[in-house]
C-alpha cells in the first residue's frame, strides 16, 4: 500500500501535465463574427466580448443597439450604468413613464407612443416643481403665441420658448399669416424674390443633383438677406453661388440669381470699403460683367510692393492672407496663406513656404484618395484672398485677389476658358473642396457628387520696361473637376497647386526674328558666295540641280550657325540678366513660351547635322597621291649570270608610312572629346552648375535637400549647358594651341616634316580643279639611306650646311592651296581611267593585265606625272606660286580662274587641315555641344546626355576611320593591308 500511493501519485500527475498540455495545444483563437443589427431587440451588442448579449427582464435594446432600455410603460428602478432594473407603473392607477424615465406619473390627457404623458399642440409637459419633486399628476401648461410673449413650444414639448424673430417682425405672432411666405423655418413679407428657387445643381455641366442643402437653405437665406439684411444669411447665399461656380444665367432663381437680385435691390445702401463692386451687407463675389473689365483690373494700376532677389532691400516675401467662412455663412478667422492652407497636397513646411518667394517657379501635384477627402472636408470653407503688404509709412493694407473661374458659365458659355482676357468675368470667393452641394435627401447621406479644385495657379505678370520690381495685382485662376461618387475607397481626384511669373515676351520675340531675319539674309548672300566658289573650283560654269542641291547644304550649315547664335545668346542672355538682377526687372519665359525656343534649337541641331554630314562625306572622297621623289641609286643585274643591269629598286615602305601616319591624323582634333565630355558633366552634376538653371532667382550652386526644388527652365539649362561647354572647349582649343603644338607635338607640322625626311609630296584634290599641294622632296636628294647617312643629313640641315625645304628656291614654304587648270585635271583622271573602269562593263577591262599590275601601272605613271609637273616639265601644264590676297582668304574664294597655268598659294596656315578632322574643329563642337543638348533638353538628363554624345563621337570617328581608309587605299594605290 505504501508502495502504491507514490505509483498512484506518479500516473495522477502525468494525467494532469498531459491534459493540461493538449489544453494549450488545442485552444483555438477565433471569435464568431457579430454585429448590432444581429442582435434582434431583446439582445444587446457587447462592445467587449463582441457578441450580442440578452438584455435583462423587462429590457430592449436602444436604438444604438448597445445598452438595455425599460420597455414601454416600465420605470428604471435603479441603474448603475452598467446594469438598469426595471419596474412597471401601475396599470389601475393610469400612470405612465415619465420623461426622464425614472418615475411613474398620472397623465391629464392620452398617452403617447413611448408611454409618456400626451399634451396638445401649443402646449408643454410639466411633470415636477420648480424643486424637481414629482407632481401627483402632469399638467399641460399652454405657451403664448400672442404679444408680449410671443412663445411656442420648444422641440422636446418640455417647456416654452421665444417664436422665431422672422414671425414676430412679419406678422407679430408666432404664426405666418396669410400674404407671407414660410420658407426654411422663417417667415417673410411679399418680396422682390421669386417664389421659387432653383436647388439643382449641375455637375459635369449636365448632370442634375437635387440639393438637400439648397433646399433646406437657399431660399430662407435670400430672403433673410433681402428682408432683414441678416449678415450670415448674405455670406451663407454667397456660398451657394460659389457652390454654384459663380455661374449667372438668364432665370435669377438660381442662387448667383438670387444674389444678383438683392445686389440690384440694395444699390442704396452703397458700397463697401468704397469698392464699387463690393455691395454693404454682401459678400464680394464679382468684379462686374462689363466687357473688357478683367484687363483694367489686372493691367492697369502695379502693386504697392516692390520685389528685389538681391541686396539690403531684397524683397522676395509674397503674403496671402485669406477670410475664411463656412457653409452657414459665420466667418471662421483671418488665415495665412502661406501655411498651405490653398494647397491640398500634403508637403513640409519649408517646401510649401516656397510657393510664396517671389520668382521662384512653385509646382505641386499629387493623386487624393476621394474616401479622406470625404473625410477631411465633411463641409466646405470658403476663402475671400487678399494679399498683405506694408507701405513705406508703416500702415498695413490688403488687396483683393481677383479669381478667374474656369468653370464658371455666363448665360451657358464658359467665358473664362478662352485666351483673350477682355472676355473674361473675375470673381472672388473660392472654395476647395464641396462635399455638401452633392448631397441628395439627407444631410447625413453620402454625396452623389463631390467638386474639387483640381487645378490652382496664381500668376503674377511684371509691368512692362520695370526697374524696380513692380507687378500686376496677382491672378487666381482655379478649375474644379466633379466626381460621382461610386466606390470612395478606389477612386482618386489628381490635383495640382502652381505660381507662376510671366513678363510680356512679345518685344523679345521680335527682337529675335528681327535678327533671325537679318542673319538669315546674310547667310544666303555668303552661302551664294560658298557656292560660286565651289563652282569655280570644280571648274564648272553651268547651274543645275547639283549647283542647287551644293547651295541648299552650305545653307544649312550657315543658318545652323545663325540659329545656334540666337539661342546661344537667348539663353546667356536670360541665364546673366536673371539671375543676376537686383531689382527685378525680367522673369522667365513659362515653359509654354519656351516652345519655340526648343524648335530653334532642334533646326540648329537638324542643320548643323546636315553640315557635319556634308563635310564628313566630302572628306571621305577627296583625292590624294603620295609622290615618291626618291630615284634609283644604283644599277643591279637583271638575274644571275645575265650581264643586263637594271636600276636599284625604290623601297615602298617610305610611302606606306607616310600614308600611315597620314591615315592616323585623319580623326584628330584640337580637344579631347572624352575629357571634353567628362569635364562638362563634372561642373554641371557635381560642382552644381546645374543649379542655375533652376526656375528661382537663386544663384546658389548647393541646395538644401529638404529645400524645395523648382522645376527646370530649357531657357537656362541650354544656356547653362552651352556656357559651360564652350568655355571648357575654347580652354582646351587655347591650351592646344598656345602649349601643346609648341612644347608637346604638333601633329599636322610633323607630318609636313615626315614628308620632307621621307622624300615624299602629297598631292591633295578636294575638289575638282581645287586642293592643296605638300612638298616634300628631300633637300638631300634621297631618303632611302641607313641610320648613319640619315643623321649626317638631319645634322647638316640643322646647321644651314644645304638648300631650304620650300619649293621656291631659297624659301621654307612647303604647304600650297593649289588651283589647277582643268587640263591638268583632265590628264589625272586619264592615268587613274583604267583603275576606275574596274568597276565598270567588263568589256572595258583589260584581260591581259592582272589588277595588281594595273595598280602598280598607274602608280608609276601618276608620281612620274605629277613629279614633272612640279618640276615644270609640261609646258602646257605649268604653274606659279603667288600669295593669296587678304580678302580671298577672308572669303575664301579665287578671284583669278586658272586657264592656262595652274596656281600655286603659299599656304602657311596648312590649310590641308580643312580635309581633316583638326580643321574642321568649329563644326565638330558645336555639332557635339548640340547634340548634347537636344538630348539633354529631351530627357532634361546631363549624365545621359554626356553618355550619348561621347558615344555617337567613337561612332562616327570609327566611321571615319573605316572609310576614310579605304578611299586612301583606292586614291593612293597603296594596299589596304599595310594601313594600320
């Protein structure tokens, strides 16, 4: 037994830990979903426990469906706030509840629905003394309608109160006689009112929703403000008009009727603030519908205020200050504006505060959930806006803010859409957000319709030919969207909240066209004249369609230059001026006025491409022979044991190095592209130059990352952009040239010196009967020599011991533009004919000659060609050398045609360069810088514009190279094989 009890102790607790166990592990934590109207009228919702819960006897739910009440004819016996006992009156006695429900009470008279005492009309319950003590028996005391109490029942029929004071003035007793009118609880006297309002409104301009609020108020609120010039009543029929969207038409019993009414009828109580259109006892809500009104309002007289971004007077501070009302027409409060209280996107406060700092361009926009608008705006509010400025004498003043409705109808047109401001109607009062108009049947329904004022922007227009930073009053103009209301918590509402500044553009853009015009006109008078110098150099008199087609495309490059010019200039001229103004004497032009300012850069960009195409295939298929001077310097058998001897074979490789390095200047230039590109970008992202192209007046290259960030000018970022670019290339260009070619290498000048070492000339055709000629024959005679010999000879020619490299005896001038006569012209292309019938029928190919004999044929036959004619071996293919004149190089054209002798022009700027890349350095930064920026203007994106460019820069230098490398190989004779 004693070994039994700890066994039977062991299996009781291991019973007990296992149940427990599963307890825990079985416990389940779901809840059966309940909810008030579940509960039926004898159960309760139990806030706590949610679920319903049976009420206690003699107990129904009340109507919230949350506690118990005593059933009817039952007295609450005694409550503790959480439980109630009920005990029923006495049924023999004929007592019933009373009102409080906590006594039992005989009635003088029938009972009502709930049990309590019945009395008549015009007559109050009273169930206690003056002590509270409960009377023997109710007593229904009778109020008096008649003078001088002029009482009436109030609305629980407890005890009597003063009538309203509309029935006492009408008809001197608590009843509308008859000849009045009851409307909206109020009695009134015959009046200048129609009889009948209209309480619909329109939403979406065409569908009608039958206001709950205009009914229950509009009419009582036009007559109380008529007939008893009741301030409220007035600002409360102002509000509905504003709901209306200051809509007039030609019926008068709408609600801006209705106020046109009793503005009309009022005219002699005159004028509030002494503004004519602001009648005593009336809100302000119009400015008159005299046509042209809006312009005189607006343009005429400048602001007190005056505005400066810079110095001890800098005045940037713009104040709003708004009378805010709500729907009943009580005035709220005197409210800032500047506190975002005009704006509906949600921002800090340092953000917000930016939209009030003049020049500063403010754009927010953002996406509202209709369900938190419906939240957050149960009930309109109404804003009167005034700007709040100091004068110099230290008195405050305010000015009225004209609004201009885009919704806004007069006589069913909307007036305001259009762009001539003389057919425009301002108004005053605005509103935000109107969830109460929509409203059907009930107050406390949902809207069928909610207006919202998507779109706000206050514009501020400078005074013309200003120095001191004065402007035009400010204008509002405000566009409402409606929205049906289907599923709130799905639907959104876009809104946007902007300031602008304008100045009249119409001087500026004539300014500009005068000089488009002007620039233009003188970019086809030089295009003419590149053009009868292109005619002249390819030795051709007669006009066709390449003549025009040859004139359309130096056109192109020249009014490229014209438009890049202008905008250059627009664009430094409002980056400069702008931003560094003191007083305010210019402003930006709006992205809308910007347009055509993008359209004149794309044409520079479109036609400045067409120019750098031009050229690139120009110099793609100019003509170029490398002359080998060298000559055999010996004799060598013909083969072994022959006793023929020939002469000593002149070595290639001269030439094919020659034609290399020639080959490897063809894509050089004064800049390097990548640093160029790479620098760019460094002062506009990382040092922050892009900052100025922001739309503010700072000057600030760091902002504030919790500051505001307007929004982009294309005025300023072009002008930025091209500012920064040009000063770093034009760097580059001074360093290249002033450095560089001085103490480092100057490309083009060595590879003149390479030709003079290696005794070879260059023979240049750029066109037809027009190029440029390189003399390098050796003044030692060979080139073809060891290391030894060639030092001898370098050393002699640096200590003057031999003749000078130029091809005039006794001069150093090795680089020509040379004009030929079409009969020397003629005699090249006849030695280059057989090359060219390759590509031709093959019935005019040779047979009996393979093309590398034919090549090594006319190679032969062009250097001996050209080497006699530089030596002056064809009498009737001679040449002079002669100086350029100073304007022919200005203009650069021949004003002597070579008919008989060709001409020969010291050139000692090595003008060759002009069929390279290195000459042509303008055209290929400027096309970069454009095309940089019309990427940058499209994406408005510095990194992917800097990337771009540098990419289409390898394209087309690879593009360059490729062709460029071939046409060599075809035009020199050399392989292509040994180009590098």
């Amino acid at each position: 037994m004693a070994t039994g009890t700890p066994r039977m102790f062991i299996w009781v607790l291991f019973l007990f830990l296992w149940l427990k166990t599963n307890i825990y592990v079985c416990q389940q934590f779901t809840i059966s979903f309940q909810q008030p109207s579940d509960c039926g009228t004898d159960k309760i919702f139990d806030i706590s426990s949610l679920s319903c819960v049976r009420c206690g006897p003699n107990q129904i739910s009340s109507k919230s469906g949350t506690t118990c009440v005593c059933q009817t004819g039952f007295k609450v016996l005694s409550s503790n706030g959480a439980t109630v006992t009920c005990q029923q009156c006495p049924a023999e006695a004929k007592q019933a509840v009373t009102k409080d429900g906590y006594g039992c009470i005989r009635c003088p008279g029938g009972l009502n629905q709930d049990g309590t005492c019945q009395c008549p009309a015009g007559s109050v319950l009273v169930e206690r003394d003056v002590n509270g003590n409960l009377l023997e028996q109710a007593v229904c005391e009778s109020c008096s309608p008649a003078e001088p109490a002029f009482s009436i029942p109030d609305a629980t029929g407890s005890r009597c109160q003063r009538c309203q004071d509309s029935f006492i003035n009408t008809s001197l007793s608590c009843t509308c006689g008859q000849g009045n009118i009851l409307v909206g609880g109020l009695c009134f006297p015959l009046n200048n009112l129609p009889t009948s309002v209209v309480t619909t409104v329109s939403f979406a301009q065409s569908l009608l929703v039958q206001s709950v609020w205009f009914s229950r108020h509009l009419h009582s609120s036009a007559a109380a403000c008529l007939v008893f010039s009741n301030l409220t009543a007035c600002q409360a029929l102002g509000n509905m008009c504003v709901m209306n969207m200051h809509s007039v038409s030609g019926i008068g019993n709408d609600a801006c009727g209705l106020y046109n009414t009793i503005y009309r009828a009022t005219a002699a109580l005159g004028s509030a603030q002494a503004i004519s259109y602001w009648r005593s006892n009336l809100p302000w809500l119009f400015y008159g519908d005299q046509p042209g009104l809006a312009s005189r309002v607006l343009r005429t007289d400048a602001l007190p205020a005056r505005f400066s971004f810079k110095g001890a007077s800098k005045n940037t501070n713009i104040n709003f200050i708004a009378a805010v009302y709500n729907a009943r027409g009580d005035f709220v409060k005197w409210e800032s504006a500047g506190g975002g209280s005009l704006q509906l996107c949600p921002d800090t406060a340092v953000r917000i505060k930016a939209a009030y700092t003049f020049g500063t361009a403010y754009q927010q926009s953002c996406v509202l959930s209709v369900s938190k608008i419906l939240t957050d705006f149960p009930e309109p509010l109404f804003y009167d806006i005034f700007m709040d400025f100091t004068l110099s004498s230290g008195e405050r003043k305010l000015l009225a803010v004209p609004v201009r409705n885009l919704n806004q109808l007069f006589n069913g047109q909307l007036v305001n859409q259009g762009s001539n401001m003389n057919n425009w109607y301002l108004s005053r009062r605005i509103l935000l957000v109107d969830t109460l108009t929509g409203r059907e049947n009930r107050l406390e329904a949902q809207p069928k319709f909610i207006r919202v004022a998507a779109s706000i922007r206050i514009s501020f227009q400078l005074v013309a030919d200003t120095q001191k930073g004065e402007v035009y009053p400010p204008l509002i103009t405000v566009s409402y969207s409606d929205i049906a209301i289907n599923n709130p918590d799905t639907q959104t509402v876009p809104v946007s909240f902007t300031v602008e500044y304008e100045m009249d553009q119409k001087e500026a853009q004539i300014k500009t066209d005068i000089a488009l015009g002007v620039l233009g006109g003188v970019s086809v008078l030089y295009s003419l004249l590149k053009t009868a110098s292109w005619k002249r150099r390819i030795a051709s008199p007669i006009i066709d369609l390449e003549t025009i087609l040859k004139f359309l495309l130096f056109y192109a490059g020249d009014l490229a230059n014209v438009f890049f010019v202008i905008t250059v200039g627009t664009g430094l001229y409002w980056l400069i001026f702008y931003k560094a103004q003191q007083f305010v004497s210019v402003l930006l032009p709006l992205p809308s006025q910007e347009e055509q300012f993008v359209t004149y850069v794309g044409c520079a960009f479109a036609l400045k491409a067409v120019q750098f195409l031009h050229k690139l295939i120009h110099q793609l298929s100019v003509d170029i022979f490398f002359i080998d001077w060298e000559r055999p310097r010996g004799k060598i058998m013909e083969a072994a044991g022959s006793t023929k001897s020939i002469p000593t074979p002149v070595s290639i490789w001269r030439t094919y190095f020659v034609a290399n390095e020639w080959n490897e200047i063809q894509t050089i230039r004064r800049i390097n592209p990548a640093f160029q590109v790479a620098t760019v970008l460094f002062f506009l992202e990382i040092v922050g130059f892009s900052s100025l192209a922001l739309r503010d007046p700072s000057s600030a290259l760091k902002r504030d990352s919790e500051a505001y960030v307007p929004q982009w000018s294309l005025i300023l970022r072009y002008g930025v952009a091209t500012a920064v670019w040009l000063i770093i290339g034009s760097l580059q260009i001074l360093f290249f040239t002033v450095f560089h070619e001085r103490f480092v290498e100057d490309k083009i000048r060595q590879f003149v010196d390479l030709c003079s070492i290696s005794n070879i000339s260059v023979w240049l055709l750029s066109h037809r009967c027009f190029g440029y000629y390189i003399h390098g024959r050796s003044v030692h005679g060979h080139a073809d020599t060891n290391m030894e010999e060639m030092n001898v000879n370098l050393k002699r020619e640096a200590e003057n011991l031999c003749g000078q490299r130029g091809l005039l005896p006794n001069t150093d001038t090795q680089t020509f533009q040379i004009s030929i006569t079409n009969r020397l012209r003629q005699q090249y292309d006849r030695i280059l004919d057989p090359l060219t019938r390759r590509n031709g029928p093959s019935r005019l190919l040779d047979a009996t000659a393979s093309p590398f004999e034919q090549n090594a044929k006319a190679y032969n036959t062009m250097n001996r060609f050209l080497s006699s004619v530089i030596d002056h071996a064809h009498k009737e293919m001679d040449y002079i050398v002669k100086d350029k004149l100073l304007f022919e190089r200005v203009i650069g054209m021949e004003f002597i045609e070579p008919m008989d002798k060709s001409l020969f022009y010291n050139d000692e700027s090595h003008s060759f360069s002009d069929v390279l890349y290195y000459g042509n350095e303008a055209t290929l930064l400027i096309f970069d810088m454009l095309f940089f920026c019309v990427v940058d203007l499209g994406s408005q994106n510095f990194v992917l514009a800097a990337v771009l460019t540098y990419l289409q820069q390898l394209l087309f230098k690879l593009v360059r190279n490729a062709i460029s490398r071939r046409n060599l190989a075809t035009k020199t004779l050399v392989d292509e094989r040994f180009l590098m």
